[in-house]
C-alpha cells in the first residue's frame, strides 16, 4: 500500500466522516492485524503499525521483521478491506455516539422525513432521529418537510448504528428555548432557577436576576409579550407562567401559586409540607383545573404544598389532637405539640423520626416504637377505610350509568316504535298518561250533563188517574 496514499485516505475519513486520524489509523492496524493473523494463525503474535507523519507500514511476525512487500503480498487485500471497512464504521459510530451524548438536554433542529404511526423521523445534519408519540406535546401534529425542534434524551449504540431519541415533553426543551430567546440569560444577568412542566398544558418557570436594575419576570416577557409569545408558540400554545424565585418559602410558594391570592403559609419542614390557606373565593384558582396549579406549584419549589382554608385547618387541626391523644403513650400535651409540627394524620405520625418524638415528649425508645407501631396501624385502618369508601363510590357511579344507560335505550326503543307507527299512518299515543286524563275527563263530562225533568207519559198518566179518584 503506498504511503502517500494511505494518509489521502486517511485524511479523507477524518474530514468526511468527523472522525479522528488517530481513530482511523488504529482501524487500519487493527484490520492489517486481523487479516494476518487469518493468514499466519490466530495464536501467531503479529505487530503492525504505521507512521503516523509518512504513512509508512512496519509489522513484525513472531519477533521477524515483515516488510510493506511482504505485509501486502501475505495478507489478502479484500479481507484487510473488509475488515478496515467494519473498524472505520465503528468508529464512525463512536464519533456519532460522543458527538450526541455531549448534545444531551440540549435544542437540536431538524427536518420531519417521515411521520407514520404517530412517530416521526426526523433528519438532523449528519444523521435520523427519533421523535416518538409518547415525547410529542400532546395535541400537536407534524407533516413531512416541517422543520421541528426538540432536545436529545437518549442516544444509544444498535449495531454499528447510532440511534438518538428527540424529545418536545421535558422540561428542558422550555430552559433551551427561554435561552434562545432572552440574551439576558446567556450573559448570566437571568438565571433560570426550577422549571414544573405538564406539556401540552402548563409550565411553571422561576427566574432570578442578579442585576437589582433588570426586571427578570419583565425582561422574560419582553416587550408587548413578543419573546413569550415566540416560546408559547413553539411548545403549540402551551401556556408559560414565569415567577420572581426567592430563597425564602415563605415568598416563594406565593409565587409560585399565582394568579391565586395567598393568605398564610405554614411550614413542616420536618415533613417538608407547606400549608397554604386561602379565602374561601380563592381555592379553586390556588389548587386549579384538577390540582394543575398546585401540583407544578409544589415541583417548582420542591415543597408537598397543601391548600386549604382556615376553617378546614381548625378541623383537620382537632381531629388530628383527638385522634393523637387516643394512642397509648401519648398525650393531649404532646399532640398538640405535634400538631404544632405539622403532623395531622397517623400516616404523617408513621413516618416521624424517633429522635424527634423522643426530644419533643421525652419518651424512652421503646415508648416511641410503641406509638409509631400505633400509628401505622390506625394509618393502614384510615387506608382501607378510603379505599373502600372509593370502591362503594364507582360502584354507585357504575349503577347511576347502568340505570341512565337504560333509560336512554328505553327511550330510543320508544322514539323508534313511534317512528314505525308514523311510517305505517297509525295514529301515535304520545304519551299513555295523557291518553288516561283525556279519556278521563271525558268520563267526567258525561257524568255532568243534566237530566231531562220533564215527566214521563205513564207519570202524567198516573197523575191523571189519582186526580179522578179524588
């Protein structure tokens, strides 16, 4: 093989393929190896390398010197070809594997190929991806030839083959967007703090700014809205709620509840539990369309927010005393401290850590398992008695449909014999009830009429006859 030849070759695969030379010359010695050892034997011990400046070739054969003459007439040619073939694919497949794992979680851009089945196959710049149904945002549809944009989560070797998996539902694609988007975040004066997404639907993203004189809520928002508007309209219309982040979660968990009006935040944090009270007016908004609201609230902050208002808390605050206070070992004083911690339910009880119900009662270790045991007990019991009260609720919901289910077809049995009667010119009873009361009334009309008073011919007869006698 000539050397010149060998590095035009090389350096070939290095700028088509995106591969490095040292790569490609360890496929080559790899291969020039392999194909030798098919000639000498595979136990033989056989060394060949290659001058990395000249292309010049040097192997050895069990200590004896193998000269490029010798190399190129002993080994076969269409077998180092193979063999050099499969090496630089390889490592064409590791160069492709390195590349999109340093792309991890972040924005790529590409073409849609083809759509079938709900997946989509979309072409990036050097190889096709994957963009599965189940990692499209909810609702949205694609078409060949759309350019889409989507965030790499996985990219696995099959083969000699790269498989990456394109993603529209993490969190992440909304942290590359804002960046594109908002200069002030890749200069480092925003910093993007947490993001809680539900695609398709919601996102909750928590902003600070490190410079006091730029506004990091207003500067998201952009002038007239336009840099949200860009960022709502790539994720389909999702809908995107930015809050000011604090350290403090007094002020945080506010924010992150927006637009619902807060009145008072407790925080358990030895269960990390943050109870939230609200006006009466305001607890559906706080906890939104089914528990929306609050559940991004609690995956921006990290907290097990609870809503609820002050009324609720008073209840839920007795019964949990009462319910204390009925375990062996512990009494009204230490409930109420408890309570005062954030513990409302045998379950929250189960799960305390002994040193801290040891430190607040002053209990011996075997006095808290005694309590804890207690408490576990009275949680599996609360469990099962909401399990079944779920289970008796579906099963008068499953009645309730059965019975409407039933009058639906009774009534579309009735339209349908209606319609039949009508086909073939019989008069149709619409209602049997009103056919009773017609029926009825008239009845009562023929009762009514007044009887003739005028007398009979054998009355005046008689009347006559007794007038004579007389």
């Amino acid at each position: 093989m000539n050397p010149n030849e060998l590095l035009r070759i090389v350096d070939a695969i290095h700028r088509d393929k995106n591969i490095d030379k040292s790569i490609v010359f360890d496929g080559i010695e790899a291969a020039l190896v392999s194909a030798a050892k098919k000639h000498y034997g595979e136990d033989q011990e056989i060394v060949i390398t290659i001058d990395r400046n000249t292309g010049q070739i040097n192997g050895t054969h069990d200590g004896n010197v193998l000269t490029p003459e010798t190399i190129a007439e002993r080994i076969g040619a269409q077998t180092a070809k193979q063999v050099m073939i499969q090496k630089i694919r390889e490592a064409e497949r590791d160069a492709l594997y390195d590349e999109y794992m340093e792309l991890m979680d972040q924005l790529v851009t590409g073409t849609i190929h083809r759509y079938d089945g709900g997946a989509a196959t979309v072409a990036l710049s050097n190889i096709e991806a994957i963009l599965p149904r189940g990692e499209q945002i909810p609702g949205e549809t694609h078409h060949v030839n759309e350019r889409v944009r989507a965030t790499v989560c996985d990219v696995r070797k099959v083969g000699s083959r790269v498989k990456v998996i394109l993603s529209r539902t993490r969190k992440h694609l909304v942290t590359r967007l804002f960046e594109q988007e908002i200069p002030e975040i890749i200069d480092g004066v925003i910093e993007i703090k947490s993001v809680a997404r539900e695609p398709g639907y919601r996102t909750k993203v928590a902003v600070t700014s490190s410079d006091q004189r730029v506004d990091c809520v207003g500067a998201c928002v952009g002038v007239r809205g336009n840099r949200i508007k860009n960022i709502v309209d790539e994720l389909s219309g999702e809908r995107v709620d930015i809050v000011r982040y604090s350290d403090d979660m007094q002020v945080m968990i506010p924010n992150a509840l927006q637009p619902a009006e807060v009145e008072e935040v407790i925080l358990c944090k030895a269960l990390g539990r943050a109870i939230v009270l609200v006006r009466e007016d305001q607890l559906s908004l706080a906890i939104g369309r089914r528990g929306q609201n609050v559940r991004l609230g609690s995956k921006l902050c990290i907290w097990d927010i609870e809503i609820m208002t002050q009324d609720e808390l008073n209840e839920q605050l007795e019964q949990a005393i009462i319910g204390f206070s009925e375990l062996d070992g512990l009494d009204e004083e230490l409930a109420d401290k408890l309570v005062g911690e954030g513990f409302l339910s045998y379950d929250d009880l189960s799960v305390i850590e002994p040193d801290i119900l040891m430190e607040m009662g002053g209990l011996t270790a075997e006095q808290v398992d005694r309590i804890v045991t207690q408490a576990e007990v009275k949680a599996l019991e609360a469990e099962q008695e909401a399990a079944e009260q779920r289970r008796r609720r579906k099963e008068q919901e499953r009645r309730e449909a059965a019975m409407a289910e039933a009058e639906e077809a009774e009534a579309a049995a009735d339209a349908a014999r209606m319609a039949e009667l009508e086909k073939q010119g019989e008069p149709v009873i619409e209602d049997q009830n009103a056919e009773n009361e017609k029926k009825l009334a008239e009845s009562d009309t023929a009762g009514d009429e007044p009887e003739d008073s005028s007398p009979s011919a054998e009355d005046e007869k008689k009347e006559t006859e007794g007038g004579a006698g007389e």
